[in-house]
C-alpha cells in the first residue's frame, strides 16, 4: 500500500462531498476504515455509508474475477484470457469503425470513475478513434450545472469552498435534501448553526425532508415551478432595495432585461403559481437581502429538469444581483452526487467538451488537443458525441452498434428504463467494464472485464468544491481484475494506437495535468507528491501555489474563484440571464394527475450495488416504496404499506405505500435505488419515468413524471 506521512489515506467512493478516510487492516488482513481528522473535508466524520465502506471491501463474493466472452448472443460465455477478450473486443471495434465509421461506437462511463481512467477513455475514444462519442452517467446529475455555470460565470467552475458554508449568514438549499444525501456536508452546516444561531438556512423542496427540520423557512413548492420563486425572491430583493447596484453595474450584464421579466409577476402571483404562503417568500427574501454571506447550495431538484438549466441561472441569478460571489461566505455551490464527477468534467469527459474545459466547438482547442496528443489535425471532430440516453436511442435505431460500458449500471438509472434495456438487446456489440457480478447490464455483455475496486487502485477524485484528492491502492485486485485505466490502454494498444504505454497512474495524472497548463483550471504544477504530501488541494494550483510556504493558505490551492470580480466571460462581466419561465414537462391529464418525483434515501446510493451489500445499511430503510400524502391515498382507497401499482404512459412500478404528510398533495415519490428484486423490475422507478431532456444540458426530467398510482389488486 501507498503509505505516506499520513498513514495508509484514501477517499470516499460514494457521494461528492469527498471525505477522507483512513485505512488499516486487522490480524486477518481485513480492512478497517475511519474518517481522516487531518482532511480538510469531513475532519474526522463520515456518515452511514462511509462508515461501513469496509465491508464493501472486505466482501468479494460478488466480484468478477476473470475476462469472459461469447462469440454469439445464444452462446453462454467463457472465461478466457484478457488477450483474447482485448484482441477479439479490438477486432470488432475495428470492423464496426471501418464499416460504418468512428460513431458507430461508443463509450458509456460514470462519475465513478477516477480522473485517470476518465482521462484515458476520453483520449482514446475522441484523439484515436476519432469520435465524440462519450458520455457518462454525470450527464443524469451534473450537466444542467455545468452549463449552468458557462453561461453565467464563463466557465463550469464553482466558486466556492464547503469553508464558506461555515461563515455565511444565509445558505438557500434548493432541490437538495444534504441532510441524507450529503450528511457530512450537512453535519458542518449544523455545527455552524450551534456556533451561530443567527444563520438562517432557506430550503425549496415539495417534500419536508430531513433538511427542511434545519430551515427557518421552507419554500414547500410545487414540482416544475423553481425558477417562478427565484424570480419572485428576485423581485421581492429589488423591491426591498436589497441589491447590489454597483457591482451589478460593474460586474454583470443584463439586469435591467432580467428585472422586466421578474416583474412581469407579482410575488403574491408568482406564491399562488408555486403553491407557497407569500409571506415567505418575502421573509426569505429579507434574509437575503440583509446576509452579508449568501450561499445558494443545489443539486437534483434543479438539475433533473426539462428547463434544469434555466433552474441553475434563475439561481445563480439571486447571487449575481445581490453582488453575493467572489468574497468569503458568499457565491453558488452545486453539490454533486457523485464522487468524481467534477474531475470527469476536467478531462473533457463528456461528449460535448474537451480536456481542461476546452470547447469541442471551437477549433483552436481542438487543435490544441490534437498536437499535445500527437494525432493528426481534424482527427476530433466539432460535432458532439452522442449524451447518454440518446446513445441508447442510436442503438434502438441500428446508428450505434458497440457499447462499452463502465463503472455504471444503466438498467437501472436511465430515465424510460425498459426502453433502453430493449435497446441494449439490440446492440450489435456490448462490452462491460464492472467490478461486481449483479448488475443487469452484464446479461447483454459478449465481453465482460472484471475491473478492480475501490481500495484496489490508485488515483484521484475531484470533490463538488474542486478539491482534489488522491486514493491509495491498498490491497489487491480477486482473481485477474485490472484496475479501469490499465484495461483501456490495454485495449488501445491492441487497436494499434501510441501513447497508451504509462507505467502508471502517476504518469497519467502528470499528462492531464500538463493539459491544463494556462486554462482557468489549470493544476500543472500538482502531482502525486504533493497530493501524497498535503492530502488534497484546490484547484487551480499551479506553480505559485507549489511554491508557497507550507503555513501559507496559497499552498492549498484557491480556496475562492473570481475575488477579483474577473468572470471568465468574454467581457469579464458575469451574465444575469433571462429566459420564459415556462415548465416544459410531460403534461398532466385525467389518466395521469399525479407528479412523480425520484431521489435518493439516507442509506443507500445510486443502484446498490455497494451500499446493497451492507446488512447495517437495509435497516434504515429495506425496500423501495412510494410516499404519497394521506388525502391522495384516501381519495384512491390506499392504506399504509398496502401495495400500490404506479402507472405512467410507459410503465409501471409496485411497491407499498407509505403515506406522510411530508410530501405535497398531489406529489408522489419514490427512490431510485431498486433493480431487479426476486427476478422483478416492478421496484425501478425509471420504469415510469421519461426521456424529455433539457435541451442545453441533455439531462433527463427524472423530478416530473405524470403518474396515477391504484392499489393492487389481483388478476
Ligand atoms: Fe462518503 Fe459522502 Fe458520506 Fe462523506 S458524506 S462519508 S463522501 S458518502
């Protein structure tokens, strides 16, 4: 193990937050972990999930332990060596490119992976094969963000550090639930409440979840109708006089187009629209306006939208026109929910960006790509690679006809699931890359690559406040699994492709990091040493910051961005945008009056097929259910824990009802977790819900889905 100054140090494999971990092993060789006091992140915490991290480790009896494959979708498959699967997996990537051209494949990956294995894939697909074509499951997290942020501040960069959290006098908490789905961030949130009662916390959610019990005041609105109360607090702040004129005069564009359209509404029109006492929404309001530190903090609730970007910029908007950002306490903090989807993002991990947050469209920093990877100019292309749910669309319809999956479960997280299942079936060639023999994906597979797991490589994640942190390689790889970077330059040497040899993930990390050099996220200066040395930093970090004296904040990296009030826009002004606040999600009807909403629970993340193996963590909550408020249920005769049949115009999903008072009439809800139970898919909630995307950041509208929910009754 990669023993350092520190101890035997990793990183949390599970949410955004990135908390640091000890390891150490028992007489037998098992793993133990603990939380890092001296990482800066969580100081010692961790949550449920984190603290049962071993027994996901110490547990192998689900793993995948050698490469198998099949020469035909009737044959079963073999074990076989990894010569033979990368060789024969090489020739069919090979015959597709020749046939029908670059586009025909793809890569499918996750916000899982490390930013080295990112980075290799990435190269590999968009610098040799010459296609776009890669996404990842951060696109049904992320992505309305990260435009999200470009439009307004210039580039996907969050300003802010989880330190401001705790100097702030007024946090906004929209469409997030960190109480469960981010504990340790949330537990700092509560510790600077005791230390300072007169902070307020805002929360906008049609749920009262565990954060709302925190909240001074919530914001209990109505589904789709987000950017109508950023609008009214907006209004409310100009109304008060609680703006700040000379830095939106200084700092920003297009204010005086945004304060037509705010007004357009009065806030008590706008209360009515979204379902909340008017009154609120001027108390949150008056906070605000008389913070002195004003943190915005999302995630899903306004990322999983047909109009998530606008959600993001009607946001950010309350920052920019209160002059909230660039100083301590003070700018918008997207939470991520998973662990490396930032550093996906860094290395142009997704099928419209380039490494670095260079721009695929823009033909300057292709070409600069192109020669740092020695490939021919013109070799990628301008036009982006196909996102996540339309690659399985293009395998519906014959475009595609080779999938590479990894590190991710699509057959449960993809919006209108059962479509893309039969999709997949149709696939001409599905590779997957997985550490575990549960998921579904692996029933289509012609090759499976058993890859290694958490603790059984080295690498590095980026955390939600652009800290990077680097994992330890602790112990072993079961059987033959590789770790994910080693098994895609492996592959891509067999496709014939140079500069693929790295003796490391070192030297990885080196490459991407020299990639960076003179972008606004540039970290040319860091490498394994360092990380090894101070645990983690923020990026930027570049030579100044290597150079800085070790009792010097600057050794850390940049802890805030734009303190000078420089955006990275053309102007260097940040742009307050605009736009019809209209919700574009799947219509209402007779047959479907229901809003569904799907989200996460305190114990379990994502598709489960870590935090499933944990017996302590079922005991939270141990099966898939559906909350409804007890008038709808009456009005349908569903009694408590009774089984129920939630339709949509797609699918259906069977679960027991659980009725609370929490969630708002007319709301349902049900948690994204479940697969395949007993051989039944009647436990995914993607079985209902639908495909409609935001038309800026292609991310699906898993927080609308028109549904009628019936008890069960018998055939
Ligand atoms: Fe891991 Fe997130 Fe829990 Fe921290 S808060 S221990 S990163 S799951």
């Amino acid at each position: 193990p990669g023993e350092n100054s520190k101890g035997i140090t990793t990183t949390c494999c599970y949410c955004g937050v990135g908390c640091g971990i000890e390891v150490a092993k028992d007489k037998l060789g098992r793993v133990i972990v603990k939380g890092n006091e001296n990482h800066s992140v969580n100081k010692g915490m961790l949550c449920s999930k984190g603290m049962n991290l071993h027994y996901t480790v110490n547990d192998t009896s689900d793993r995948l332990l050698y490469p198998e494959m099949r020469y035909a979708r009737n044959q079963p498959r073999r074990r076989v060596s990894w010569d033979a699967a990368l060789e024969r997996t090489a020739a069919v990537f090979k015959t597709f490119i020749e046939k029908y051209g670059p586009d025909s494949v793809a890569f499918y990956a996750s916000g899982q992976c490390l930013t080295e294995e990112y980075y290799v894939v990435n190269k590999l697909i968009k610098g040799f094969i010459g296609s776009n074509n890669i996404d990842t499951n951060s696109r049904l997290c992320m992505s309305s963000a990260v435009v999200g942020y470009k439009m307004s501040l210039g580039e996907d960069s969050v300003p802010v550090s989880y330190d401001d959290l705790e100097i702030a006098d007024v946090i906004f908490v929209a469409g997030a639930n960190p109480a469960w789905c981010h504990p340790i961030l949330w537990r700092r949130v509560e510790a600077a409440r005791e230390k300072n009662p007169q902070l307020k916390i805002i929360v906008s959610d049609p749920r009262k979840t565990q954060t709302c019990s925190a909240a001074n005041v919530h914001l209990q609105l109505n589904p789709g109708t987000d950017i109508t109360l950023h609008h009214a607090i907006g209004r409310a702040l100009i109304e008060n006089g609680d703006i700040n004129s000379d830095f939106v005069k200084q700092h920003t564009e297009g204010f005086e187009k945004y304060r037509d359209i705010v007004f357009e509404r009065t806030v008590a029109e706008a209360a009515a629209i979204c379902g909340v006492e008017e009154a609120l929404i001027w108390e949150a309001a008056s906070y605000i306006g008389n913070a002195r530190g004003f943190i915005t903090m999302w995630t899903m609730g306004l990322n999983q939208s047909v109009v998530g970007v606008n959600k993001n910029l009607s946001l950010i908007n309350l920052n920019l026109i209160t002059g909230h950002i660039g100083k301590p306490g003070s700018g918008p903090l997207s939470l991520t929910g998973q662990p490396n989807a930032m550093g996906g993002r860094e290395v142009g991990g997704l099928s419209n960006l380039l490494p670095a947050h260079r721009d695929l469209t823009n033909e300057q920093h292709r070409a600069e790509v192109e020669a740092f990877w020695g490939v021919p100019k013109g070799r990628i292309p301008a036009k982006p690679g196909l996102t996540a749910t339309e690659m399985f669309e293009a395998l519906e319809d014959g475009r595609l006809k080779a999938i590479w999956i990894l590190c991710t479960n699509p057959l449960i997280s993809l919006p209108d699931v059962r479509r893309a299942e039969a999709a997949l079936k149709k696939a001409k060639f599905v590779v997957v890359q997985e550490v575990s023999n549960k998921p579904e994906t692996l029933q289509y597979a012609d090759v499976i690559f058993p890859a290694a797991a958490w603790t059984e490589k080295e690498g590095t994640m980026t955390n939600a406040e652009r800290r990077v942190s680097y994992l330890n390689k602790i112990t072993a790889a079961p059987g033959e699994a590789l770790p994910d970077a080693e098994i895609i330059c492996r592959f891509a040497q067999k496709m014939g492709f140079a500069g693929f040899d790295y003796s490391n993930a070192a030297e990885i990390f080196a490459e991407h990091a020299a990639l960076t050099r003179g972008t606004n996220i540039d970290m040319s200066a860091l490498n394994y040493s360092i990380l090894k040395e101070k645990l983690t930093v923020q990026w930027p970090y570049t030579d100044v910051h290597a150079k800085a004296q070790n009792d010097d904040e600057a050794s850390l990296g940049t802890k805030r961005l734009f303190a000078d009030r420089q955006f990275y826009t053309t102007s260097k002004k940040a742009i307050i945008h605009s736009f019809e606040d209209v919700n574009k999600s799947e219509a209402l009807s007779a047959d479907f009056p229901l809003i569904l909403t799907t989200g996460r629970i305190r114990d379990q993340w994502h598709t489960m097929s870590k935090t499933g193996k944990v017996n302590k963590l079922k005991q939270h909550i141990s099966a898939a259910f559906l909350e409804i408020h007890p008038d709808d249920a009456l009005q349908r005769g569903i009694r408590e824990n009774a089984l129920v049949v939630i339709k949509s115009r797609r699918g259906e999903v069977q679960v027991k009802a659980k009725l609370s008072g929490d969630i708002k009439k007319g709301v349902v809800f049900l948690p994204m977790h479940w697969g395949k139970v007993l051989n039944s898919d009647l436990n995914r909630a993607n079985n209902v819900t639908n495909n409609l995307l935001d038309p800026k950041s292609k991310e699906p509208d898993f927080k609308f889905t028109a549904v009628e929910v019936s008890p069960f009754k018998k055939p």
